[in-house]
C-alpha cells in the first residue's frame, strides 16, 4: 500500500518508522530539517509532488489547530478512493469536515504520546478507532494496532471525545497546577519526585497538543470536578476534622480499585 504521513513531528515519524518496511511511505513536512531522521521514506515538502505519488491512504499526524488545512492542502491532489485518517485526541471539528469532505475516511486515536510510552512494549497501552469510519480503512487501523498489541476499542465521535476529557483532561489539569505550585527542593521525596517527571514530560510536549486536550469543549466539566474535590477536601483540612479525612481517604480508595 501506498501511505503518505502528513507531518514529521513524534506521531508522525513514528508511524513513518513503523510502516516504511511494509509500504510505500512518502512523509510531507513544509520544514525539511524536521525530516533529517527520517528513512527508507519518500520525502516531500510540497503537496504538489503527492499527485505523482498517488497514495492509497492519508495518515493526517500534523497538530489538531492544522489537521483540517493540512487536509485541504493535498486533497486537490488525491484520487477520489484515497482514504484519509487522523490521529487526533480531539475529534470535535472533524466529524463535520468528514461529512461534507467527500472522501472515505478513518479517524483513530493511539492513547499514548512518544515521551511516555515505551514504543517496544505497547502491550498495556490502549488505542481508539472511531466507529462511524470507512470499513476497509478500520481494517487497516485494527491490523496495525493488533500487531502493536495495543488494546483496541471502538468508539463513536461523540463517545471519544467524552473519554478525553476525561482520561487526558483531568491528569493533563492537575499535573498543570502541580507544576504551577511548586518550589525547589533541595531533598526532594519519591512522590515529589515521581510527579516531578510527570510534569516534566508532560511540558515536553507540543503546546498545541496540551492546549487540544484542555480546549476540549468537555473539559471544563472535568475541571470543576478537579474544583469541587479539591475545595471539599481543603474544608476537611481547615476542619482538622479527622473522621472527615477517613472517611474521604476510603472514598478514594474504593474508586482506584
């Protein structure tokens, strides 16, 4: 199969690398100094040279603010059974460019990024296919995943932006605002520590991708429940109120069974 990747960012060098042994890959990027790693992959910077490659899939991996004009850039150029997919982690302005774009589609959403997953080892890692997409592009997606090893779960739009507000929104906000709270310590404990990491591989990543998370139109929802919880147990604390404070523990406890 011929496959072109639309950017040349983490996603999209790692599905260049994951695929380029089996398919024909051709990897379009504006800045070619982004493509000095990549190999065994054509290599474009213009979305004039994609008509002479004639792919038979679009795999859309730029950031979600340019997913959709990335798209519009190369389907001049495509032919009209190419399936073109994405692998955003918001789906919101999608759907309806879907719907009205004229070409069969696949949208999927791996739920690991590059900086914390180990790439070898993706057996405890979970990916999203979205359900209302083209039936042979699914196939593909669900192959590729299986052989990954991933978990693999199918969800519609609606259902998937719903998760990630949910699954991302909520540890991407507090880990925010435990980076915002914090001082220096010069004998840091192993929580610090290990939340510590977390935040600094979570600012590793692309503004955009943080900011497509948390702009989701579900996550303000998400939020206040951080508010509510944290407001709730702040009055337990000003309290002293120990009975407060176990009772609030066990509550947690049985939610992270």
């Amino acid at each position: 199969m011929k496959i072109l990747i639309l950017g040349a960012g983490k996603m999209g060098s790692f599905f260049t690398d994951l695929l380029s042994f089996e398919h024909e890959v051709a990897v379009l990027e504006k800045d070619a100094r982004r493509m000095r790693f990549i190999y065994n992959a054509v290599r474009m910077t213009s979305a004039d040279e994609t008509g002479d490659f004639a792919p038979d899939l679009v795999i859309n991996c730029v950031t979600l603010n340019r997913t959709v004009d990335a798209f519009r850039t190369v389907l001049p150029h495509l032919r009209q059974n190419c399936i073109i997919s994405d692998v955003a982690s918001v789906k919101t302005d999608l759907q309806e460019f879907y719907r009205t774009c004229g070409f069969p589609f696949v949208s999927t959403h791996p739920m690991f990024g590059p900086t914390f997953a180990n790439l070898g080892s993706l057996a405890s890692e979970n990916t999203i296919i979205i359900s209302e997409g083209d039936h042979l592009g699914k196939i593909f997606f669900r192959d590729l995943y299986s052989k990954l090893k991933l978990n693999i779960f199918e969800y519609t739009f609606e259902e998937h932006d719903r998760v990630v507000a949910y699954s991302l929104g909520i540890p991407f906000a507090s880990t925010l605002i435990f980076a915002a709270t914090m001082v220096h310590q010069d004998a840091p404990g192993t929580t610090f520590k290990r939340h510590m990491k977390i935040a600094r591989g979570l600012l590793s990543e692309d503004d955009y991708l943080l900011t497509e998370i948390l702009f989701n139109p579900r996550t303000p929802r998400q939020i206040a429940r951080i508010r509510e919880e944290l407001s709730a147990l702040q009055e337990i604390i000003s309290r002293r109120d120990t009975e407060a404070m176990k009772a609030f523990l066990e509550k947690l406890r049985k939610k992270i069974e």
